[in-house]
C-alpha cells in the first residue's frame, strides 16, 4: 500500500514487546473441552501426512508452531515438509504444536507424541512461561526434563531447542536470564539451537495476523527460514 504522507511507526522493539505481552492470550489455558479438541486437531494433523518415510521430525511446540489461525497447511512445519520434499529428502513432518502449552504442560504431554522412529525433536516451548512470569529454575528445569526425556527414549535422535525472548515487563534481570536459559541449556545438553525463533517476524504488523499475534501465511515462511537454517544442515 502506497502512502502519501509518510506515518511515524513504533519501534520494531516495541512492537515485539507488544506482540509478545499479547502471545499469552492467544496461548492461554483452555478449557477441558477445548483443549481436548486441539489436542485431536494436533492428533489428526500428526497422522495426515502419508508418507513411507523411515526418519520422521516432530516439531513440539505451542499455538506458534500449531499454526493458530491458519490452515493446517501453511504452518512453519508444513513449510518445512514442503522444501524437503523439493528437495527430495526421505523425511516426515510430525506437527504436535498445541495451543496454550507451557513447559510444564508440555513436559507431560511430551512422551505422549514421542515414536520409536523419530529422527529428530524440535522443541518450541518457553514464551507462555516467560509472560506468566514462572520461576526461572522451574522453566529450565521443564526443559532440560524434556531434552533428557527425548534423549533417554530416542538416544540416537537429534534434538533442536528453539529459543524465545519476553518484552521486559517483568524486569531486565528477568528478561535477560529468561532469553539465557536457551543457549545455556543447548549447550549444556550438546543439542542445536535457534537462536530466536521469531527472528524478523515478531512485531511486525505485515507479518502478524489481525490479533498481531500469530504469523500470517507470509510470516510462517519466514519463521520456517529461521528453523531451516538450523535444521537444513542436520538432515
């Protein structure tokens, strides 16, 4: 759209920190019937894509990763199923993202979707946490719990931690600390990172849907870029 008179805009940071204070609403806990629902949505998903593949990659994650408000088909990981079947690689994509998972909720749900012959685990777990303002320790320590299940259930699977940043509503220290505990945890455990998973989609307008939430169609190509950057090199 082309304008006529030139229109100050806030800050990219300070649009990121609104998408992110905004995130946990259109993640929050849902009711007993909706998550039921969504969890047969993430089920139905799971299981659509037919394929003879042998390796099999789950993408573990929240509404971010569930494609909230989008066709099943445009969310990140379908991106990723469609180049890697442009490329010809032997390889299923796994979406179990649900909308409203914490670390906590994740970690009991997380052995649930885990199959003898997945390849490789991406886990997109943490935002929720951060927003609610959850004890550091206890973030890490659900995430760590989650990276030892999969190690422990699939030992020789290949295991991505995708990292996320909060606004800093609940201080710097906090908000640094919170930001830390993806790269530390990575390295600690020897898995792969993502650095920041929503690297240049998150607060911009273009790229959000009309809750300036979720990515848009546009948006989740350019998060699956983020993730294929990491992924890509590793199949």
């Amino acid at each position: 759209m082309t304008l006529t008179k030139k229109i100050p805009h806030p800050s990219k940071q300070l649009m990121f920190c609104y998408f992110l204070t905004f995130l946990l609403l259109g993640c929050g806990e849902k009711t007993p019937e909706k998550k039921a629902v969504e969890e047969s949505q993430v089920e139905e998903e799971a299981v659509s894509v037919v394929s003879d593949s042998k390796n099999k990659i789950l993408f573990f994650g929240d509404s971010l990763t569930a494609g909230y408000g989008l066709e099943m088909g445009q969310s990140y990981p379908s991106v990723i199923q469609q180049k890697i079947d442009s490329l010809g690689l032997d390889y299923q994509v796994i979406n179990a993202g649900l909308s409203g998972e914490t670390t906590a909720s994740g970690k009991n749900r997380l052995e649930w979707v885990l199959e003898e012959d997945i390849s490789i685990v991406i886990i997109e777990l943490g935002a929720n946490d951060g927003l609610r303002g959850v004890p550091l320790k206890e973030t890490e320590s659900n995430l760590r719990s989650m990276v030892d299940m999969v190690q422990v259930k699939l030992p020789n699977a290949k295991i991505v931690l995708a990292g996320m940043k909060i606004p800093p509503n609940m201080g710097p220290e906090y908000t640094s600390r919170f930001e830390n505990i993806f790269p530390e945890l990575a390295e600690e455990e020897n898995v792969h990172l993502i650095p920041f998973l929503l690297e240049n989609v998150g607060g911009i307008p273009d790229l959000n849907q009309s809750d300036g939430i979720h990515p848009t169609e546009e948006g989740q190509k350019i998060v699956a870029q983020n993730v294929w950057d990491v992924l890509g090199p590793i199949l």
